[in-house]
C-alpha cells in the first residue's frame, strides 16, 4: 500500500466514524423529544373506567382557565393512604411519594413553546370539544403519558380552525 491509499483509507473510514456518530446523536435526541420516561406508570384507564372518574375530577382548570393542571399528590391521597387498593408494583412507588411527602415529578407531555397562546376554557366550553380531539382517547390508556398522540404543531392547530371556521389570524395565536 503506498502512502496516498493510506490516507484514502483514513478519511474514509474517519468519515464513516463520523457518520455513524451523527446519525446515532440525531436518532437519540429525537427519541428523547418525543417519549418521555415518567415517575411511575399512572393508569387513565384504572381510574376513568375501573374507578369512575371524569376527567375534570384530577385536571380540575381544564373548564376554568387556559391550563388543564397535572393533579398533586394531596388528590391521590383521598384514595391512597397507607393501605394499597391493588396489586400493581406503581401503587407502592405511588405510596413511597406519599409516606415521604414528596410531590411525584410528572414531566407534561403536551406544551406548546412561549409565543403561543392556548386556552383550554375557550376549546373545551365555548368550542364544546371533547378532549379526544386533541389529546386521543385517554380513558384507554393503562400506562403513563409518554408522547403526543396528536401532535400540538400549528398545522394541527390551523386544520381544525379552517375546518371549523375559526381565526387563522396570526395574532390570534401569536400574542
Ligand atoms: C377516587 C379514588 C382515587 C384517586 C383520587 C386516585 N386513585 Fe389511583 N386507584 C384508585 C382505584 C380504585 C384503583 C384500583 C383500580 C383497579 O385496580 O382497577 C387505583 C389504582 C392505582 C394504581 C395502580 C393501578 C394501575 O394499573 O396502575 C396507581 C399507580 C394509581 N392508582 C395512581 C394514582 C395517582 C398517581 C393518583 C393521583 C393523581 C391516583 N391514583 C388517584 C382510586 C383512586
Ligand atoms: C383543541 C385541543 C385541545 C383540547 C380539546 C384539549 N386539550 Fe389539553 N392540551 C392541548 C394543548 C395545546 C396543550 C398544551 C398547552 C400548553 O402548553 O399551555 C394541552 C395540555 C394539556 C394538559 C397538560 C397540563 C396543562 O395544564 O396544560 C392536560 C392535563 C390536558 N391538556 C388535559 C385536557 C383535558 C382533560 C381535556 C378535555 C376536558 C383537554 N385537555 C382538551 C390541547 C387540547
Ligand atoms: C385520578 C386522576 C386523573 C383523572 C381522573 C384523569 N387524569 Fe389525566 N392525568 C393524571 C395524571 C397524574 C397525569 C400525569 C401522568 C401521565 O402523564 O400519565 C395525567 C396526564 C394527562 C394528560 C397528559 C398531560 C401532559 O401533557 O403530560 C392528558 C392529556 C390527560 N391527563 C387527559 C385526561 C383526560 C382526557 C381525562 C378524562 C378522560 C383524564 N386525564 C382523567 C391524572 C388524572
Ligand atoms: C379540534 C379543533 C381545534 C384544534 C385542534 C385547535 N383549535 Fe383553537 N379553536 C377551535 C374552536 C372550535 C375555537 C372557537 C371556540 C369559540 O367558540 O370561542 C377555537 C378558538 C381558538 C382561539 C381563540 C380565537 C379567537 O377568535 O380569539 C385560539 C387563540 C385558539 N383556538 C388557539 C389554538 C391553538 C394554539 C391550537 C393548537 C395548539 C388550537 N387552537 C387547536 C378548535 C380547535
Ligand atoms: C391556530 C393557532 C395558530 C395560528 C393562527 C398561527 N400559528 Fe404559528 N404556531 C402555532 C403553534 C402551536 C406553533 C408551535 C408549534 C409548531 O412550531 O408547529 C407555531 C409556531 C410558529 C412559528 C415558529 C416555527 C418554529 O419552527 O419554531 C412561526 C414563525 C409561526 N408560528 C408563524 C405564524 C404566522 C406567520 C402565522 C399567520 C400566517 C401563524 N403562525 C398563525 C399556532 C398558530
């Protein structure tokens, strides 16, 4: 091998290094922002069917204000106190929060960035939707929320308003 292949073979294989690197970064950093990884695994399912709750009995501002809320630990206490009500290893790790009195860190799923302006009140009472539009059939879900499953991008947003004749109005949403 002379010394000009040699150095062929050296950017080649340097370049594939580089390559791969990139492409895994790119892949990892995707994963993370679409799928989180929660405290523990809180099931809609356990408590929209099995124990007959509404919605607006956790995510209590959802019909009130802009923001549903993520409900705090002072709400699972009503039913989880000391003595388990199942079998499922999450309620221990539900349990440990509370005999330490610490808040549970839910990481929210659904967020849109700063400059955008969105009101739950306004979609949920004056649009009369149902949460399903937007955020899927929760009432089915038996593990935590981990990705959107429509995503909040502003096309979404602009589909339904040109659907349902609502603004387009850039300021209506940029404020
Ligand atoms: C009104 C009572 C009530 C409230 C309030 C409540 N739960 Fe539960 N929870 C239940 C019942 C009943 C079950 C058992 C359901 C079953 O076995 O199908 C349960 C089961 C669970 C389980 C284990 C079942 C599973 O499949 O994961 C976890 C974890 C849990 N709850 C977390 C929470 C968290 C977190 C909160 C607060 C945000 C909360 N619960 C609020 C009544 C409640
Ligand atoms: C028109 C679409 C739409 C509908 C309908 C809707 N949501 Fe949302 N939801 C969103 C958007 C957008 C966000 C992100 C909001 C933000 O970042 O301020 C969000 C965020 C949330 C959050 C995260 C916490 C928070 O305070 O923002 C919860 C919980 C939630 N929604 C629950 C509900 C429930 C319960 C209903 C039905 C009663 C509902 N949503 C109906 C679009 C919707
Ligand atoms: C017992 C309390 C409870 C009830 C009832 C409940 N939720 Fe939740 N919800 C939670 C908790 C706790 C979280 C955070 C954990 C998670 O993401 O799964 C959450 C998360 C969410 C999120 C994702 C928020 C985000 O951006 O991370 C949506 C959307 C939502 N709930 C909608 C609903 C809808 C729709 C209903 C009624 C069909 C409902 N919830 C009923 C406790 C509740
Ligand atoms: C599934 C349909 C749907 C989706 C998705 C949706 N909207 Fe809406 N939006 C409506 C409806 C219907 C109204 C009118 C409510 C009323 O009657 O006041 C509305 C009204 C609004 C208003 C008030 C407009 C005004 O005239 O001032 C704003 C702001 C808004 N939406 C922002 C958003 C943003 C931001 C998103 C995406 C994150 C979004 N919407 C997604 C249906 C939707
Ligand atoms: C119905 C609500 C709505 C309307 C109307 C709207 N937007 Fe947006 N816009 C959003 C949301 C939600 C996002 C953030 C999510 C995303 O980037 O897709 C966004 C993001 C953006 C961004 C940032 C994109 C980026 O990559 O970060 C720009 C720029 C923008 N909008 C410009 C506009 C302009 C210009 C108009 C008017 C022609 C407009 N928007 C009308 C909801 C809206």
């Amino acid at each position: 091998m002379n010394i000009a292949t040699k150095k062929f073979l050296i950017v080649v294989v340097f370049s594939i290094v580089i390559l791969t690197a990139g492409v895994i970064y790119f892949a990892f950093s995707s994963y993370n922002r679409y799928r989180v990884l929660q405290p523990l695994e809180y099931s809609h399912k356990a408590h929209v069917e099995s124990a007959g709750m509404k919605c607006t009995d956790c995510h209590f501002y959802v019909d009130k204000m802009a923001s549903a809320s993520i409900p705090s630990l002072e709400v699972c206490q009503t039913c989880h106190n000391d003595e388990p009500v199942s079998t499922s290893p999450e309620e221990v790790k539900l349990l440990s929060y509370v005999k330490e009195g610490k808040e549970i860190p839910w990481r929210q799923v659904y967020e849109v960035p700063d400059h955008v302006y969105f009101s739950h009140r306004r979609h949920v009472i004056d649009g009369e939707l149902d949460c399903s539009e937007c955020h899927g059939n929760m009432a089915e879900l038996t593990k935590s929320v981990s990705y959107q499953a429509i995503p909040m991008t502003m096309k979404n947003c602009l589909d339904c308003h040109k659907q349902r004749k609502v603004t387009t109005d850039c300021l209506a949403c940029h404020r």
